[in-house]
C-alpha cells in the first residue's frame, strides 16, 4: 500500500478509525498485510494478530525496531482485537509506518485542530 502524502496516511488512518470495532479480516484487506494470530500473546479479553515482517523479538515490543519488509507507507499492522460481545470494545490497532511519508507533530496538530479537538492542555 502507497500513500503518497501524510494528509492521505491521515484520510486513510481515519476512514479506519470510523470501521471499529476492528476485526483481522477487514484490517488485513485495508492494509494489505497478512495478519497471523499470535497465540501466546492473545489473552481471554484480546485476540492480537501481527503481520509478518516485525522483527525485534516478542510479540507487542514496540521498542522501535526496524521491520524486515519495510515497503510501502504501511510497513507492519498489530491489532489487538476485542474478545465477547462488549460493544464498548474497538480494539486497538497499531501500525508502524515505512520510510515516506513522514507524519510530523505538526501534520497531525493542524488535522485535529481542523476536525475541532481542542488541543490546549
């Protein structure tokens, strides 16, 4: 997948946001990365799929390393997905991002200020 702009990798992340509760199926179709569940991380509350490509060891380290296939905007998917019948339950997804486009502070700061959030601490 190729979002050639940080404003499209926004648009894109979410149109993603507004589909919860996140379910593997649609996460893997959207993304284009094949999510495999990882049985020794998944607990009776969360179901956690990752997609090939994370190295760095165990699963959820998310002490910035480098994915193996880092091509395209989108280079690794984590989803953390419900378990039961909770609807108060989106999941939550974590997506590390390849090379370009860079996503800065300020990209992100002006996207929320336009939608409205009120950013003041």
């Amino acid at each position: 997948m190729d979002l050639p702009t940080s404003a499209a990798l926004l648009d894109f992340i979410t149109q993603l946001a507004q589909k919860r509760p996140f379910r593997h199926q649609e996460i893997a179709a959207a993304t284009g990365h094949t999510l495999r569940k990882d049985a020794a991380s998944s607990n009776p509350y969360f179901s956690i799929y990752q997609s090939g490509g994370q190295s760095g060891g165990q699963s959820g380290d998310h002490s910035g390393a480098k994915p193996r296939a880092a091509t395209g905007t989108i280079a690794a998917v984590e989803l953390r997905e419900p378990q039961g019948q909770d609807p108060g339950q989106g999941g939550l997804l974590i997506v590390q991002l390849g090379a370009a486009p860079c996503v800065t502070q300020k990209d992100v700061q002006e996207r929320l200020t336009a939608d409205g959030v009120d950013l003041t601490p």
